[in-house]
C-alpha cells in the first residue's frame, strides 16, 4: 500500500512495518527510517498523521554513513523537532489514561513563583497547552484560545498555559515578558504560569502525568509548541491534541465536557 502527502511516501510492507522515505526538495537522494508496526491489519494514514510521521524522522542522518542524505521535514514551526519515536498504536492513542491520578493532585508554579494547587480547579474542564512566543503557530492559537476562554469561560471551561523554551528556543523570555506578551497581544485572561521543560529528564510532574496518561500516536513525548491536552471536571486527562491542531477545532469535545449544547 503506498500513501502520498508532502513529497513523502508512507509504504506498509508485508512485514507489517512503515517504511518512510521523504525526497529532499534540493536533493534527488532520499532518506528512510522504519518504524515497527505491531498491528496485522493494514492503515490508512491521515495527511495529519503522515505530517507528524515526517516530522518524527530525525533531522539528518548519521555523518558515519555516506549513503545517507540531509532531510529536513516541513515543520509548522521555523525550526524542525530533531528525533523520531516508534509508532505505539496505529490509528489510536497507545496509552490510556491512568485512574490512579488526576491532575488535581499536583501543584504548580504562577508565572509570579507562587504555588498552585491544582485542585482549585475540581469541577472545571481543563485545556493544558504548552506555548511560546515566536512559534509559526503563535498568533493562530493564542487568538482562538482567547475566543474559547471568552465563550466557556462562565461555563466551566479554564485553560492553562505554560511557556516552554524546548522547541527551537521560541520562548526565550522571563515569564513577565511573556505574560505581558500574551495579555497585551492577545487579550489573554486565563492563567499562564511558570516556563517549564515538557520532554527530558527535568519535564515537570504534571507533564510526566499527561504523556503518561495519553501518549503521542508516535511516542510520548511533546513534538511541538502548542501540544493540547483535554481535561474532564474530575481531573483525567480524555484527549490530547497536535500542536498544529487548532483550538477552535476542538471546541465540539469541550462542549461535550462541560455539558453544554
């Protein structure tokens, strides 16, 4: 089966395994990764999930082996994520979310250094995104996160913000800049607290939780700026979302949340 999007071909082979080659725009040469596939039935991927293949792929080849070719992917962003992940579950999210934890058993830090705890917000759906300040998907998802805290906000509906510097260094501020960034610009009134690390091993607890409680289609970790994890009002987390996944795309499963029509 061959699928083409974005000058990449996805190929299942009878192995059961994806192979992804993705063609250069300024080479004829082309590189390939294979990603184990643990699944006997045959997929289909979206042009989404074919996008977040690519952009899994690593950057560029080891330098040790001369039949290999620099690839660069065509990330939302100005700067590429570099590393690729293993395909978990094909079509679905792997992980399931964990009954052991809620986020409402963890704190957090404002973006003035005063602890949060996280259970003021029982009985609230939540939308946990983390942004930055010089993303290619900046302006896109700090206007529609805005115009869904303005609808939903009466409704139970809060959204928590928190600036990371992990993704091409596009929040490189202290968190005054970057809170008078978002509540000049955009008008942002829900709450944007201290910059963290959401990969590696100094990511925050509450980021362990939600990758461990809903993984990536390609591995856990957070590929890109503006990654959105959904929330229900008893602190699980329900659904997560790509980083070029938009706001307003959503709305329809926080309705579902917050029991509105």
């Amino acid at each position: 089966m061959l699928y083409s999007a974005s000058s990449a071909r996805v190929v299942l082979s009878r192995r059961n395994s994806i192979r992804v080659s993705a063609i250069s725009s300024s080479s004829s040469s082309s590189c390939s990764r294979l990603f184990s596939y643990n699944n006997s039935r045959c997929w289909s991927p979206t042009s989404e999930q074919t996008r977040l293949l690519l952009c899994s792929v690593q950057a560029s080849s080891p330098s040790s082996s001369s039949s290999s070719a620099s690839f660069r992917s065509s990330n939302p962003c100005s700067v590429p994520h570099r590393g690729f992940y293993p395909v978990r579950s094909i079509g679905a999210m792997a992980s399931q979310s964990s009954d052991s934890k809620s986020i409402h058993q963890f704190t957090v830090k404002d973006a003035k250094g005063t602890d949060v705890d996280l259970s003021t917000y029982k009985g609230k759906a939540l939308l946990i995104v983390n942004v930055a300040s010089q993303c290619g998907l900046t302006n896109s998802n700090y206007t529609e996160l805005a115009k869904l805290y303005e609808k939903y906000k009466d409704q139970g509906l809060e959204i928590l913000a928190f600036p990371c510097n992990q993704f091409g260094g596009q929040e490189p501020g202290t968190n005054e800049q970057i809170v008078e960034f978002a509540c000049t610009r955009f008008k942002a009134e829900y709450p944007i607290f201290d910059k963290v690390d959401v990969n590696g091993k100094n990511a925050a607890p509450i980021y362990k939780f939600l990758k461990s409680s809903k993984g990536g289609l390609f591995g856990d970790d957070i590929k890109w700026n503006f990654s959105k994890f959904l929330i229900d009002k008893e602190g699980h987390v329900v659904d997560r979302y790509a980083p070029t996944t938009s706001p307003l795309s959503i709305e329809k499963d926080i309705k579902k949340l917050l029991g509105v029509s």
